[in-house]
C-alpha cells in the first residue's frame, strides 16, 4: 500500500502528523465511522472504442474552431484574448488542440482536505468519492411530505451524510434552506457543514462574493495558508449548455481557481434540449464545453485542481420533461469517463438520480441504472449520490438512507473477492458430507459475522412477521432509521476558539447587508 | 451478421422456410412484438483473475476426488460406474479432469426452438435471454393482495410474459396453479405455455413421468422427429446442495438428456447453509456439482444441450433468512461466468431477486444488484429476469412488468452507442449558436422519435401533474398496465388440428389417474 492508497484508505492521518496537528486530529476525532474511498478492482465498463473516441475529441476540436464558446464576463475574455484565442463580441474560438494544451497542467488526482484529516479525501485515478445531493428546493419526508426546504432540513439532512459510513463527503448544497434570506444562505450552510459535520465539504457558486466568503470561512477553520496550498473545498460550475458560461459562475470559478480551490467543471445538459439528441452528440458538445471551462482554470492558476464534470439527462418528447434512469444517459455517461481518462483528469457524473415523487421502486430502478454505470465507469467524484429525487426538485431523508446502502454495496463489490485460504474455504468443505449443511462448520462458524453485508433497511423475514408488523414498505422503514439516527446523532468535536470565529464571521456578514432574495 | 446473429435478432424465420414451414409459420405468426435475443455489445465484468480460476478450478477438482457427489438414483450410479469412476454406496468420486473429460461433448451454444419460429433464441455466446420468474406458490397483485396462486393467475403470467418485449423466454413454473391436482398440473401447465404464448417453453421436472409428458406434448406440436433433433423445451434441475443429486431430478433429467432437450443444471444454493460462507468456497462447490452433473447428461447423450447454472443467495446470520442484491452472491454470479467461460457452456444466473414483500423500493434495489452482475457478466440464460417477489415465494404481475421494462434498458445499453453520422450530430450542432436550443434543429427532429427509450411505466410528469392523478406510486400504476394488458391480448395463432391434439392428450392423461397431491 502506498502513501495515496493510504490516504484513500483513510489510515493516513494522526500518526504522520506533528504535534499541533496531532492535537488538532485528536479535537476533531470522528465519533462516527466513515468507509475509505471507494477503491475499484474490477475493470472498467467502457462504450466507446478508440476510433470512436478519436471521432468525438476531433469534433469537439471542430465545435471549439467554428463554434466556439461563449464566455459571459469581461475579465475572462481578456484573460483568453491574452492567452491567444480567438474573441469576438463575448464568443471565444480556440485553434485545434489549445483547450487540452491548457488542461496539462491539471493534476491527475488531488486530495482535498476535511476538517477531520481522517476524512480526506482523494480524487482521481481508481477511487470514487460519493457525495449527497445537491440543490433541491424542496424537501421530502415519509411524515411530513413534500415543502418547502428550511435550514433545519439543511442540518439534519448534513448530520445524516455525517453518519452514513458510506457517503465520503458532506457535499454541499443539500437541499436549499429558502427560509434563510438568499443573500446570507451560503454563509449558514457553509457554518453548518463545518460544525455539524467533519467531512469534506463544497462551496458556494451563486455570487463571486459568496464564493470568496466560503474561501474566508475555510481559512478560518484550515489556516490561511493552508487553504492557498491545498484544496479544502470542491465546488460546483455548471456551464449554461449549449455553448455558455455565465457571469456568475465564472465570478465563482476565478474566485475559486485563484484561491487554489477545487471546483467541477460540468456541463449540466437535458439532452435533444441543450445538446444534440445522440448520445455521441451529447458527449462531443460536453467534451468541448468541459475543455474550455477547464482551460480558462488553468489560465487564473495553473495546476490549481479542477474536476472534468458532466450531468447529462434523457427528456421525455411528449413533454419536455427530463427523464432518468434511461440508457441513453448512461452512455454518454461511460463515454465521457473514458474522455476524461483519456485528458487525465478527475471525472465527476452519475448519482443516485431519478424522476419519482416518492422513494417507491421507480425511484430505486432509475437510480440503479445511473448508480451501475457510474461506479463500473469509472466516476470519481458522485454528486447527488443519495437523496436525490423527483429530477433533483426534492431532497428526501430516507431515499438518502436507501441510497447510501446501496453505494455501500457496490463498494464492497468493487473490493473484488477475497482469494486467500480462508476465502477458499477448503477446510470447512472437507468439514462436512453430501447432504449436510454447513452452519455448524467451524469455516462458517469463524467468518459468520463479517461474511455477508447486512443490510440497514432491507426486510428479509418471513412474510408473516412482516405482516405482524405492519406491512410496512421500505419508505416507511427507511423513516424510522432517519428518526433514529436523528435521536442518536453526536457532533463532531470542534475547537472552540474556531467555532466562535466561524460564528462571528458569519453575524458580521449577516449584519452587514440587508436580507435580499437573490 | 452471420446466420447465428440473424437467428438470434430474429431475423431468420420465414423467408428460409419451404412451403409447409412457411404456411405454418403464417399461422403461428406473432401477435406481440417481442425483442430479439439481448446481444452484448459492452465489455464483460469479471471479478477473477486467471490465477485465481485456476485455484477455484484446482479445488473443485479436489473436492469430486476425494469427496465426490452423491447421485441418488440406481441407473445414474450404473452409468458412472461404467464410465470409470469410483462408486461406493450412492457416492461417486471422480479422477481429476474426468467429468471436464466428459463435458467437452457439450455444445457451446445451442437453438432453442419456439412454436413461432421467429421466436426461437440461441442460447450461448454473447446472448442474453430473458425467462420469467419460476417457481412460486404464491401470487400478489396491487388489487388481490398476496393469495396461493392459481390456474387463472398462471395463464395470465403466461400471457403477460408473452406480451412483454422484453421477455424472449415463456418460462416454466411461472407461479404453481396450486388449484390444480400436483399429479395433473404439468399438463395444464405446458399446455397453457403452448397456447397463450408463442416463446420458447420450460418444461416439468417434478418427476420423471411429468418430464415424459413435457416432450410428448412437445412432440404434438413440433413434430415427433424434429424434437428428438431439436431442443423445444429447456428444463430446471437443481442439485441438492450441498453435492447431491436426488432421483427426482436425475429422473427427468435423464428423460430430457435422452430427448435431446436442454436443460439448465443448477447448483441452487443459500450460501453457509449449502455452501461455505465465502464468495470463492461457494463457487468451488458450484463448479464441482455442476461438472458432475452436466458431464452426467454426456453419459446419456453426448452432445445434448446444457446449460451451466448457478443460484446463490446470501442469508441473514440472524434470522437464517436468504437475503438477495448483497454484493457476496454478486460475486459468485460473476466468478462463475468465468469459470462457465472457461468450460465452454452456456451460463445461467441471475434474476430480478429480492426479498422484499411488495414491488416498492427494497425490491427495485435489490432487483438490480443482481441485473446488472447478471447482464454485464456474461449470463446466456437468465431464469426469474422479471416477476420475482419475496425470496421466490410470490409471483407478481406488477414486478413482471417493472423488471421487465428495466431489462428492455439493460438491453438497449448492451446495444452500445452508435457512430455513425447521424449519431455524431455535427449538423445538429452546426444548427444552433450557443445559449440557442435543440429542440427545433432539424436533426433532433429527424432523431425526435427513436432517440430516447420510453419508459412503460415511469412517471416524468411534474409533481403537480403527479398529485393531481393521485400521487400514486409504481406498484399502483403497473397494476393499471396489468389490467389494459389483460384486456388487449390476443392469443397466437395455432394449428387447430395441433391445438386439438393437445387438449385430447391433456385429457386423457388427467382421466387416466385420480387427483394426487404430491
């Protein structure tokens, strides 16, 4: 094992650390039990061969060229006429080929740092970072239904990805908490990620001036240093496809990309709306879009970290309504990890994504059909990968629980099977005669506990005693794990005299403008 | 696409037929569209390494010498004996590579005719086929709850299964009529296959005068010497496991080997109760049963048909209950795929399994843990792909219909992505300026119809929408599809005079003994 599977591992952490980190590590020791990055060792699910690979980076070459793209924001318009583009009014064309040259200096893989360091995580290569969702303005629960989301929704759903061994990354958006002034929103949630939680964490993208908050708040809790030597945060730019970045997310790019922040790079595409109806379309516009947004970040800051992202959905022709879980998605999906692998650079898709009200079986089928492709093709980083539902409108507690005890699975899945003797099983074989069972062996005896995976909320008893307590369906059950885990939740520890800088900085800021919704 | 590729797509059929195949084929034509044979595009998902098959390969051959496998059956033990190997009592115990020996007259791959020509399915190779669920005594529907199922519910899951596209396969027991007399209910059974639907049949096993029914019946409708030429039925032998063969089983299956009729031996098995704990001890066992029992079949007719099969489930260690979409059976599924592989015989595992007691959420997650292993690993025949609830016990429509629409995407998936000019979109692209949209360029137009798959029974529709139809989830809505499936079918077409036989041989034999119940 070397010192990045280590760190992917999560068993780096105290023991190479000095004595005030020590100190610092033993403040902020987890209470809850995390899982490692996910580490893959079965192979990759791949769609396109070489030749076609080839076709999709030549013509995202030519979309570049003929096309170009449109950047919204003066600065950056600059930045790229000095950099040798080819700009007019707010559209920028590139010659063949000076998009990847600018995406060398992006790393392969980067760690980004959490509050608790045995949490970092690393991004890139095998491994796969799984993050909950992320944006929905309304929330979902078994008992109280649809509304609304508020920012105790926030926290709770925030401790609830703190708890889930299997969900790496506190995420960031987890659902918007529209009880909150728009203006001062990103400040509550980006305090409540650091105090409720000691995952890493996202930022926030909707004002340059809330990103450059977020960056202040991460020096408060990392160092000032430390935040402009390592990424302490990841977060999310969506280009406007087709074709598009706007003023605002370049505002919160440069921002980011200047502080040495991590951020994806996605373009976010209903297909046959804003992008060809192909799924070899999709991923050509998608390619030449991710191209140039991760250039312009190597322009502000070379080897600043970035993530080569794509979200793209199917739609529905009858209504224009995006639908998931489709295949056609999931192709573009397996293609664009393979162009990603092929630029060297993180990939960030999939997710637990779905177009179902409820957490019924629609919303389990389609999220299992885009959760496959993404860990078998090679994702790296999985936004919205619990708790996502209704196409993203909603954020919902117990599809959350669900989820997260599939991506617990697939990870011991991709953890391959053990070949070693005791996996091999030949003694308790020779325990026992044709026709007698094995229970009582003493194979099965000394692997019995850890032997199967068990599952959080899945009924496997008898129908009866399922129907002696209530006939209750997973939704419902799932509700119970979320009430519990709610009454049984332990914040991380903190150092104080952080927590209260923190707090402060976010009452001055509050107090310094008034409450605006936008 | 060579004969075997038009065969499986479903594309040979009539025009290579004389005069007296081709009018028979006019009268049996389809009614339904159904799909051709899932053809797998995408690379497999393997989980073993050569070196570790070899050590898998190693034991099993450990275990046949010096364990062996108990065939309960006085002919079977006569027949290994004058094969060579060692008999004592009911056991037999096998020189290493014998019974690989004797599995090398095993066809590949092999056409398992339909009464509708263009339904027949190659079974082998890089093919999929989708059979129904088999086997449960049970039956739920959204309206009727969970009830012993019955002859009326048996025929409608025929029908339902003839109707679905994505099912290529009729099935067998696809719950158990328990209405019926158990002596008399094959009849009714494979008749009602033979009737209701034109796809390809399972035949009995549960003795072996009832397997004897099965090609009789066989023999009515496809022609007395074509089915001693031709596989018309494939059938289900589970070995006892751990490492026996009962005389039930072997009695049919040496009805069936003699007919040339295929049939699938399974080790089906709950592993640490029939198995070691451990996913590669599991995997030992299987390999070692099913060498025995399929190089058995080559002892009766070299060259008949067989499928290597495999059902494992994990269990709960504290109830004993079998639990199902853990990863541990996940990795047997794809171990043995290899080890399949590897021996030149087409493979069958898999199955929309679950525990769960309704279609809701547990089931669809549980559901697709097995799917996909199962489509991405290389399964060729793939028994209880749609309609499995509760472990096996319950037969249910809804599910039928649910599963079945997610494997119409499985398939559509493996299909992979197209390249060609129209896939790569660049006049679509070359349409729009950025910020435009797609949705009037004349190539999503002319792509509008066919570029993304529609779902039968997702709801896309907004919330509002949604709510407005009475917020119902997928388990309600599929029942509806049940019902307007139910009220539309129409039966094949068949040779009256055919028909006519058959119902007299039904007759017959169930006048020719009194009702029995075992």
């Amino acid at each position: 094992m070397n010192n990045e599977q280590e760190a992917a591992s999560g068993r780096r952490g105290r023991s190479k650390q000095g004595g005030a980190a020590s100190r610092r590590a033993a403040r902020t020791a987890a209470v809850h039990t995390s899982l490692p990055v996910l580490q893959r060792n079965l192979p990759l699910m791949e769609i396109l061969s070489p030749e076609s690979l080839e076709i999709v980076e030549a013509n995202a070459e030519i979309l570049l060229q003929e096309i170009g793209i449109e950047f919204r924001d003066e600065e950056a318009l600059a930045i790229w006429k000095d950099a040798g583009a080819d700009v007019q009014g707010s559209r920028v064309r590139f010659e063949k080929g000076m998009c990847r040259q600018f995406c060398q200096t992006l790393p392969s893989e980067f760690e980004q740092f959490a509050r608790n360091r045995e949490r970092n995580v690393i991004i890139g290569g095998k491994r796969t970072v799984f993050a909950p969702v992320y944006g929905p303005p309304f929330y979902r629960d078994f008992e109280s239904g649809r509304r609304y989301a508020t920012i105790e929704d926030f926290q709770n759903l925030v401790k609830l990805a703190y708890m889930l061994p299997a969900l790496h990354h506190s995420g960031g958006t987890v659902c918007e908490p529209v009880d909150v002034p728009v203006n001062k929103r990103h400040l509550d949630m980006v305090y409540s990620h650091l105090r409720y939680s000691d995952k890493p964490i996202m930022g926030s993208v909707t004002a340059p001036e809330r990103a450059q908050d977020t960056v202040d708040m991460l020096k408060i809790a990392f160092g000032e240093e430390f935040v402009d030597q390592n990424a302490c945060s990841i977060s999310l730019i969506n280009a406007n496809s087709p074709m598009v970045f706007d003023d605002t997310m370049l505002g919160a790019l440069k921002v980011y990309a200047r502080n040495n922040q991590a951020c994806i790079v996605s373009p976010f595409i209903i297909a046959g709306a804003m992008s060809p109806v192909t799924p070899l379309g999709t991923m050509t516009q998608a390619l030449a879009e991710a191209l140039a947004g991760l250039a312009f970040t190597q322009l502000l800051r070379p080897g600043c970290p970035m993530v080569f992202g794509t979200f793209a959905a199917s739609m529905s022709m009858q209504t224009g309504a995006p639908t998931f879980g489709t295949p056609e998605p999931a192709m573009v999906l397996l293609g664009m990890g393979q162009l990603a692998r092929r630029l060297g650079v993180p990939f960030r898709s999939g997710g637990g994504l779905c177009a179902s009200k409820t957490p019924d079986a629609q919303a389990a089928y389609e999220t299992m059909n885009t959760l496959y492709p993404a860990v078998f093709g090679g994702v790296n980083f999985m936004l919205h990968a619990a708790g996502w539902l209704e196409g993203g409108l909603v954020s919902s507690p117990e599809k959350m629980i669900l989820d997260a005890d599939n991506l617990h699975m697939l990870q011991i899945l991709q953890g391959g099977a053990a070949t070693d003797e005791n996996a091999q099983a030949m003694s308790g074989i020779r325990e026992i005669e044709p026709g007698a069972h094995f229970l009582g062996t003493a194979h099965t005896q000394a692997n019995f506990e850890t032997a199967f995976y068990k599952s959080t909320y899945a009924d496997s008893n008898s129908f009866e005693q399922w129907e002696a307590e209530g006939s209750r369906e997973a939704f419902a059950r799932a509700n119970d794990i979320f009430k519990k885990m709610m009454a049984t939740y332990q914040a991380p520890s903190i150092d104080p005299a952080i927590d209260e800088a923190l707090r402060a900085f976010v009452d001055q800021k509050k107090g310094a403008e008034p409450d605006m919704n936008y």
